[in-house]
C-alpha cells in the first residue's frame, strides 16, 4: 500500500502539472472537436448533475469558436437511453429519452455549429452515426476531447479512437486539455483519485495531455 501510495503522487504530479498545446501544433485540416455529455443531466439537473462541469463550460465553448473560425467540425454527444436501459444497473436513471435531461446545455446550444449524436452506451465510439461520420470524413484523424467524464465516457472515447486508429493502420492525435474535462465527487468515487488515473491511463494510450490550448490565451 506505501508503495502505491508513493507512484499515485508520482503520477499525480505528472499528470497536473502539463504545459499548454500551442495552436500551430493543430491541424485544422484533420482535426475535430469532440464534445462528451455535456448535457443537463450531468451538469443542470437530475440524480448525475454535477455543478464541478460548470467550470469547463467556457473552455469548450471558446474552443467552439476557434473551431468555427477554422473549420474545424463539432461532434456532441449526448446520453439518450432506453427506460429500461441495462446502464441503470450500474448507474441511476438518467438522461432518459424525451426528457429535458437529453438536451445539450444552453451554452452549448447557443454557439451551434455541432453534429449532435445520441448515445446510449458510456462509450461515444459504438455508436454507428459516428463511426458513419468517420467513415464519411476519412480526412479526419486527430481529435480534441472534451467534456465529462473523464473517468468514464471521456476515457472510454479516448482509449477507444486510438484503438480503433491503430487497429486501421492510421496514425491518428488524440489532445485532451485538462481545463475542458471534469469528473464527479460521490462516496469511493472520489475526484482526485478517478481524474488522475484516468489520465494516466489515457496518457497511457497514446493521447496527449495538455493544461490548457494556447489557442484560447487572450
């Protein structure tokens, strides 16, 4: 237990203490914006709200306008299931389908310029619109994630896309800016904890991990 206790700060010290991203490292050819569940179910309302994503809003929607002014293309997710779903097994009811909890937050909402794409599953990648979206955009290969959770759809994106990347032969740039994602704080979930290993374990997999993109320095 000392010893694990020693490399979690070890890693800790690692992972939040990243340089910035410079904006001429981005390629707006090739490059898309992910946005993950940034929705009133897990920032407004409802049993998963979680007023610590307030604090990412206008990093992302910064990055949406960078985005825009580049052409780079938007793809929101948004958790949409079944009220039956199996997830509620393992998570409580949440953003179920026709309620006010599916719907992408105001912010969000207000800059446009987004592909929304439902989901039903913690991880954004199984969905079959996107992978159709991929398929249709083969130009691109890098991404830029954000959005919550980063323990849970945020990593299971991430060390999927590689995956998926690798599995294609295609050399592919995942960022993830740390001032863009964020997690929640419940019983044994505790938030330095889950955000830290799930960084590590995304660094792990490839990705990049940044504090903060240049780009949006005034």
């Amino acid at each position: 237990m000392e010893k694990a206790k020693q490399t979690f700060q070890g890693i800790y010290g690692m992972m939040w203490e990243k340089p910035y991203i410079r904006k001429a490292s981005i390629k707006t050819d090739n490059t898309a914006l992910i946005i993950i569940d940034m929705v009133n179910g897990f920032v407004r309302e409802g049993a998963l709200k979680n007023e610590l994503a307030e604090e990412i809003i206008t990093p992302i929607t910064e990055m949406m306008d960078f985005s825009k002014e580049n052409g780079l293309p938007v793809i929101a997710f948004a958790d949409n299931h079944d009220k039956n779903s199996p997830e509620f097994d393992v998570y409580p009811v949440h953003c179920v389908k026709g309620t006010s909890e599916c719907e992408v937050i105001d912010e969000i909402k207000a800059k446009g310029g987004y592909k929304l794409i439902k989901k039903s599953s913690t991880n954004p990648v199984l969905e079959e619109e996107f992978i159709q979206w991929l398929d249709e955009n083969p130009q691109i290969t890098d991404f830029i994630v954000t959005g919550v959770c980063t323990d849970i759809c945020v990593m299971q994106f991430c060390l999927t896309i590689k995956a998926l990347f690798n599995k294609r032969g295609i050399k592919s740039r995942v960022i993830l800016p740390l001032n863009m994602v964020e997690t929640y704080e419940y019983r044994a979930h505790q938030i330095t904890l889950v955000n830290t290993m799930a960084v590590y374990f995304i660094e792990e997999s490839g990705a990049e991990v940044c504090s903060d993109l240049e780009l949006l320095k005034k």
